[in-house]
C-alpha cells in the first residue's frame, strides 16, 4: 500500500476515533495534524464536522484529499485519552504503518466498563439525583428503578439502530410510567423520582462540548451540537410529558 494512502487512513479513522467518542471539533482536528506530521506529511489540512471528516495532505510534493461520513457512536472519554496522548507523545518522523496499526489495536481494545457496571452506574447516579432534588429514600429507590429500566430500554432500542429522538423520548416515557406505577403500592413522590431517572439521560458532554467549539471558534459544529442537545432534551421533555397525560387520564378514569 502506498504511503499516501496509509496516511490517509490513519488519519480518517483516527480523526473517527476521537469524534464518535467524544472529542470536541478543535481537538480532533489539532491531534489529527500533530499525528500525520510525525509520520511524514509535509502539510495537513482537516476540516470536522459533528458528521463528517475533510482531510487533505501532501505527501512527497503531491496533495491526496480524502473524505469520511461519521456515524454517532458511544462516549468513551478513556479512548480520547489515549489517542490524544498518542498524537503528543510520538517520535517525530514515526513509521506510519506502525502508527495505524497501534490506532487499530486502540480502537479493538474491549469497553473500559463492562454492561453489568454500566447499568449498575446508572442506577446509582439515578439514585442519587433523586435524593439530591429532595427524595426520600422511597423516592430514591423508585429512582433508581426508574433509571435502571431507562437504561435498559436504551440500550435495547440502540442496538435496534433506531433514531436517537425516539430512544431518548422513549426512555423519558419510561422513567414517568415507573414512577407513576410505584406510586400506586409505594407513598411516592412522582417529580424527585422521574427527575432523578430522566438525568441519565440528559447530554451534559454534548452540551459541554457544544460551548467548547463555539468558544474556539468552530461556530458550524458548535451550532450544530447545540441543535442536538436540544432535541434531545426536547425528546426527554416529550416522553415524560406524554406519559403522564396518558397515566393522568387512566388515573382520571379509575
């Protein structure tokens, strides 16, 4: 494989790497050079969207430009981490091919937590947040249900690749249903326990990241992920408030 192409390659899915995980857009952008300046690009240029990767380098005197759709993937701030510390850490004039297969060895290591500890986390902090906005311990247990079945029904409606409003509207319907459930056999007090089951879902790296790009001048994407958060909270505010219409009316009926 030519040079040019491996280097291309290495970038692309380097730049993947750190998008779908997390990084925000300057970061993304600022690692990708350092990178394919160490192993022998004479000039790199990348432009980054929340979506999409623009990569163009000049190898040898001559200029390869290369272009790469960006799915959603899953946070995984560990991975941006290392990939970061790679990019500052190399020699200068690395071999590239070395350079590839140590991201491809990166990006195949296993999840940093396993789904056990995920849902277990999640039911926790749901917990948590109950007792912080003012639960009693009831209230704290209906919580963390609460937050255990949104997390369930997440993750079983991520890995039917279906749209992140639906999933997030989902999961705000039932975290209000499981609160309104345990309220019938429990003295439970409805808002702690959906607020505190709602939070796991709330895009506090999206919104955070979204601040960031807009305040290093990557107005696009800061924009752009703005937009996102807020349809996601959107999503989250329309699940609850469609479950409770409906529990409010078969409570009215009863």
């Amino acid at each position: 494989m030519k040079k040019s192409d491996i280097m291309l390659r290495l970038g692309l899915l380097y730049g993947e790497l750190m998008l779908k995980s997390g990084a925000e857009i300057y970061r993304v952008e600022d690692s990708s050079r350092r990178l394919l300046v160490k192993v022998g690009a004479e000039e790199v240029e990348s432009i980054v969207t929340p979506t999409g990767i623009y990569l163009s380098l000049r190898v040898d005197g001559h200029l390869y430009t290369a272009v790469r759709r960006v799915i959603r993937g899953s946070y995984d701030l560990n991975l941006v981490c290392e990939l970061n510390t790679l990019s500052r850490t190399l020699a200068t004039q690395t071999d590239a091919d070395s350079t590839f297969a140590t991201v491809i060895s990166l990006a195949n290591n296993p999840p940093p937590y396993s789904r056990r500890l995920q849902g277990l986390a999640a039911t926790v902090a749901g917990g948590g947040f109950t007792y912080l906005f003012g639960g009693t311990i009831l209230d704290v247990l209906a919580g963390a249900m609460g937050a255990m079945l949104v997390w369930l029904t997440c993750l079983y409606l991520a890995q039917l690749y279906t749209n992140r409003f639906v999933i997030d509207f989902c999961g705000g319907a039932i975290a209000a249903l499981s609160a309104g459930l345990l309220s019938l056999v429990l003295p439970v007090n409805m808002d702690p326990a959906v607020i505190g089951a709602i939070m796991t879902l709330v895009p506090g790296v999206l919104l955070t990241n979204a601040v960031r790009d807009a305040l290093t001048g990557d107005l696009l994407s800061g924009a752009a992920r703005m937009v996102e958060a807020l349809f996601v909270s959107v999503a989250i505010a329309g699940g609850v408030g469609a479950a409770l219409s409906i529990w409010l009316s078969i409570r009215g009926l009863v």
